[in-house]
C-alpha cells in the first residue's frame, strides 16, 4: 500500500515548519479544551478508571504509557488525575513508566543542538503528563541522553538501570526490553503508534538489519547524574532520513489479528493497549517470514 498524502507532505516538511504548525495545533487543542470546561464537560477520575480497566489494564500490570492529555478531553485535575488513575488501576504491585525523551524532533537534530543531558533537570518534552510525572518524590528516571524514561513501583529501578553507556538506545539493557522480559505492556492514548518506542527493538535485536536505521554519526555526550558528578557517554541515534520512512500505524491491522493490540478509548482519546514481548515476537517473526518493518508494513 502506497502511503498517503499527508504522509509523504510531512515527510517533506522541513522540522522548524513543522514544530510551528505543531505549536498552532497545541494552541487549538487548548481553546477546544477550555471551551469543554465553559461547557462543563468535564472527565472525572472513576470514568477514566472505568476506561482503563475496560481495555486492559489490570492489577499488579507493568506498563509504559505514551499519551496526550490534551486528546483525552478535560480532565478534572489535569495531569495529576491522569497519574493517579494509572495507579490505582495497577496499584501497588504495579510499576508505572512513562517516557521522558528531552527532544520533540529528531534525536540527531536535537543532539548537535543539545549535546548533554541532567538528570535532575533536564525536562521531558513527551507531554505534560510525562514531565509531571518527572517531577513527583519516588519517581526514578534511567539515565540515557536521548531515550529516557521515568519509572514508579516495585520494578522501577530494574527497568531503568543499565541505559547508560549502551551504544543504542533499545538493546536488551533497555527499558523496553526489559518491558518485555517482565511481560509488561504498552499503553497508546491518544498518538498515534509511531510513538511506540518498543518497536525499535527488533532492529536492535537483528544483526545485520537490513536498512541502515541508525545514522553514521556517533555521539559523545556530557551527562549529568544524580550527585551532579559528569560522565561522558557514546550514543547512535536514528538516522532521519529514515525515520521520515516510517509507516508504523500499517502495523495496526497485523498487530490486532495476532491479538496482541486492543482499540478502546480513555477519555475522548483514541487508545491501544498492546503486549510489549507479542509485539516484539510478532515483529522478530513477520521480519524473517514476509520482510516485515514499520518501513515495509506490507512486507518486502
């Protein structure tokens, strides 16, 4: 299947356009969003609990949630109740993670801009929810220039040390992998699954991948760490040039058949709760038997 239109136009617009166009869609999101409270169409906490539970996600569950709250609609107490409502669903035993990425463009782009990375300080650019999420007592966050995430729960130190000093991001030190190991799962809310981080981890685990996905350019990198003591780090980021080639939402449709991934709503969101280690065996299988990637959806 061709890609479409607006797929092959967003492939061609140049980054500081579309971060502008961005920035306008944000500031239309959020007119739309005060208009809701003017209307009292507010979300409450035991709905988004009700939502929740209905696509999935259970107690004692390990998961890594990409969001937006702004899709979700008005939430009574904003970011703070989104957190809650993903704790109290998996409660105690659970381990919440949430994504913490520094950069909103390319992580090369963002790189030769920003070559360092504080761990204290260094804010999430994934959503409000992300960076709320950064910020609470208990929170701990795995220390990696480009790719880290922050993690809460009886497996949050498991799932964040070993990032630091890994050459790639998704290799089986990662948070994702390990996400995987732990049969965790993968929480989409509102974006679309090109967000889904864990997909990267099959061109991770194949060597020899047969597109080169990763740019020549290797990177060092001043990192800061909790005690406020410098390391320095080497880090290979996605080339751009492919990542412009991505068609990850194509994989919906093989995902759903293979049932690994479920479509329901949070809020006003459109969500999908998919199994981290299905997603990578479906991934691992489909790349040897048909040439399946978010490249070629359909198969070489």
């Amino acid at each position: 299947m061709r890609r479409s239109l607006k797929e092959i136009v967003s492939a061609l617009l140049p980054s500081s356009l579309k971060r502008a166009l961005q920035q306008i869609k944000r500031s239309q999101r959020r007119n739309r969003l005060y208009k809701k409270r003017e209307n009292n169409q507010v979300i409450k906490k035991e709905s988004l609990i009700n939502d929740l539970k209905a696509i999935g996600a259970r107690e004692d569950d390990s998961i890594i949630v990409h969001s937006s709250l702004s899709k979700i609609g008005y939430v009574d107490g904003g970011a703070a109740t989104a957190i809650d409502v993903l704790r109290n669903v998996i409660g105690k035993g659970g381990t919440l993670i949430l994504p913490s990425f520094p950069g909103n463009t390319f992580s090369k782009d963002y790189l030769e801009a920003t070559p360092s990375f504080d761990i204290r300080n260094t804010p999430s650019r994934m959503g409000i929810i992300t960076e709320y999420f950064r910020k609470m007592d208990g929170v701990i966050r795995s220390f990696h220039p480009t790719d880290p995430v922050c993690a809460i729960g009886p497996f949050a130190e498991y799932f964040t040390q070993g990032h630091f000093g890994q050459i790639t991001p998704y290799n089986k030190n990662s948070p994702f992998y390990r996400l995987c190991e732990k049969g965790g799962k993968i929480l989409m809310i509102g974006v679309p699954l090109a967000t889904c981080t864990n997909l990267h981890l099959m061109e991770d685990e194949i060597e020899n991948f047969k597109f080169p996905v990763y740019d020549e350019k290797i990177f060092e990198v001043k990192m800061i760490d909790e005690q406020g003591k410098t390391h320095l780090m080497k880090t290979k980021v996605h080339n751009p040039e492919y990542s412009k080639k991505r068609r990850c939402d194509d994989l919906i449709p093989m995902f759903q058949k293979e049932g690994i991934l479920i479509k329901g709503k949070i809020g006003e969101a459109d969500a999908m709760f998919i199994d981290a280690k299905g997603m990578l065996d479906v991934m691992m299988e489909q790349y040897y038997k048909n040439g399946v990637t978010m490249y070629t959806p359909y198969g070489s």
